[in-house]
C-alpha cells in the first residue's frame, strides 16, 4: 500500500502518483506498507534511495543512521509484549520502520502497519500546524517520538510483571515463578539490545551531524535521545530487579531445601538409637555363657519398648532445647 500526499501550511493535497507528488510544493510524504517489490523499486527511483537501504527496512538490524547526499535514513523498530507463535508466553515483538528524509520530503517504509506512523499521517491529515510548518525532519521526528514512547509502555507492563513476580517469590518456592522469572529476563535482553543501538542512531539526528536534519529541529531529537537514555537506565534497574527477586527464589527455595534435610536428618538420628536397640534384641542368643537373659524375662518385650520410648522423648527434647526442630 502506497499513499502520497503533500502539505504546507495553506494545506494538504494527496496523490495517487508518486512522481506527481514529489514535484508538489510543499513537503511531500510517501507512505508504503506492505509495498509490492515493484512499487518499492518505483519509489526508490522516484527520490533516488539506494536499493539496500530499502532492503534493510525488510530485514531484522539493528536501528542505525545512516547519511546520503540526497536524504538521511534512519532506521527504527517498534516493540510490543505480544504472544509467541509456538508458546502462549508473551514476548517482544518488533516492527521494523525506515524514515528516509530529504530536503523537502519524506519515505516511511514498513513491512506492516504500524499505529505510530499512522497517528503522525492523520496529524498531518488533520490540520495539525507545526507539522505542516515544520517539514519532514519535524515529521520524522513525530515518528519516532511516537516509537520510542511505546517503550515506556512496553517497560510499564514488564515492570507491573516483576512486581508480581516479587509478590509471588516471597509465598514459597514454585516452578512457575521461576518460568516467568526467565521470560521477564529475556524480555529485558531483547529490549536492552533494542534500546542501546536505537540510542546511539537518534544520538547522530540529536548532535545534527546529517545535512537534511534543520538546526531548530535537533533539539526535538535531544529531547528523544534523554527518553532513551531514560529508557536504558529503566531497562538496567529493572534487570537488577529481575535477578534479585531470582536470587531471592532461589535463597528460598534452598531454605525449604535445608528444613526439608534438617527434618530428615532428625527423624533419621532418633531412628539410630532404635535400630540398634533392635538390632542387638534381634540377634536371639540364647544359652552359654554369654546368653541373653532379658529373652526369658516376663516383662522383656514391654521393657524394651519402653526403654525405646525413653530414648525417643529424650532425644526430641534435646533437639527442641537445641532449637533443631
């Protein structure tokens, strides 16, 4: 899908050729969506972008800068939780869009839909002034104002994750907690090798190191380098947040481990006495010298069992004062 349309400050006019609407005064801007490789080509030729750039819109980079004697390309992604296609698990999905600016138009290109380039078209649509009076480097940087404001979102909803997770780790050990202790972690992996890279592009747009980025609109690109910047320092504490509350369900999980073995370890040292008591009565000697006389005593058997009681209480009574059990 392609959509053309070119504005100024008296208005907007849309175009259904391309060609007609680069040779429209004003600011033009070229929307492609889900573009034929044809209709890519063709826009490719119309404002002379290097075919590799538009190859890099298709692929998986990562976010870059990247200047041009006709237009500066910048690259970025959006990110979303959304579920996996083989799990039920929510994970960061990423959408990759290329903003081509030039001197007086501008290319957004995208594999799919994506809201935030929407949002700015319907801006721009609408009436909204400083669009129109600014030209497309304030454009683009709608856009990726626009993206770089769903990783606060993206990061709210991991954030309010941990949160649960740390409630949960302090009810006691479970499996569960622990798989979602690893999605989190991975959530964060990919968003912090989303964020690092997309820093260092719009870092170049905020120094105003392309020719096609205007004086009055770096500060615009300042203030989404500061978010980013914001953005990795969030996306840090929640990682050490992460593994914290992973340190604590493991310290947990080895505690339960330890009164587990402790328990045993009672049960095992009073069931030591017993046994040997058994043992001993259980060898049945009888007659010689050296016979057991308590095999013939009436009141053996009760005695024994008494004598093993005793033991038993004494023992536990021990372990109690010792703070054992």
């Amino acid at each position: 899908m392609i959509d053309a349309i070119a504005f100024s400050e008296s208005g907007v006019e849309r175009y259904d050729d391309v060609e007609a609407a680069r040779d429209a005064d004003g600011t033009t801007w070229v929307r492609v969506a889900e573009g034929e490789r044809a209709e890519l080509d063709a826009v490719a030729e119309t404002f002379d972008i290097h075919p590799l750039s538009v190859e890099d819109v298709g692929r998986d980079l990562r976010p870059k800068t990247e200047e041009f004697p006709t237009h500066t390309f910048v690259l970025v992604k959006t990110a979303r939780l959304e579920g996996g296609e083989t799990t039920f698990e929510e994970e960061v999905r990423t959408e990759q869009v290329g903003l081509f600016v030039g001197r007086d138009w501008l290319v957004t290109m995208s594999t799919g839909t994506v809201p935030e380039v929407d949002e700015v078209w319907r801006a721009v649509a609408g009436g909204e002034s400083r669009l129109r009076r600014l030209g497309p480097d304030f454009t683009a940087y709608r856009v990726i104002d626009g993206v770089v404001d769903d990783y606060f979102d993206l990061l709210d909803e991991v954030g309010d994750v941990i949160e649960d997770i740390e409630d949960a780790v302090l009810d006691g050990p479970d499996p569960d907690v622990l798989e979602d202790l690893n999605a989190v972690r991975r959530d964060l992996l990919s968003v912090r090798k989303l964020l690092w890279p997309t820093r260092e592009a719009i870092g170049v747009l905020a120094r105003g190191d392309p020719d096609h980025v205007r004086e009055q609109t770096e500060k615009y690109y300042r203030d989404v380098y500061d978010h980013l910047v914001q953005l990795v320092d969030l996306t840090e504490t929640y990682r050490d947040l992460a593994r914290g509350a992973r340190d604590i369900y493991l310290n947990t999980l080895s505690q339960s481990t330890n009164e587990v073995m402790k328990t045993l370890t009672v049960v095992a040292t009073i069931l030591l006495p017993l046994t040997f008591i058994v043992g001993v009565y259980g060898m049945n000697f009888d007659g010689g010298p050296f016979n057991m006389p308590e095999l013939g005593w009436t009141y053996g058997y009760p005695a024994v069992m008494v004598g093993m009681a005793l033991v038993s209480l004494i023992m536990v009574a021990y372990f109690r004062a010792e703070g054992w059990l």
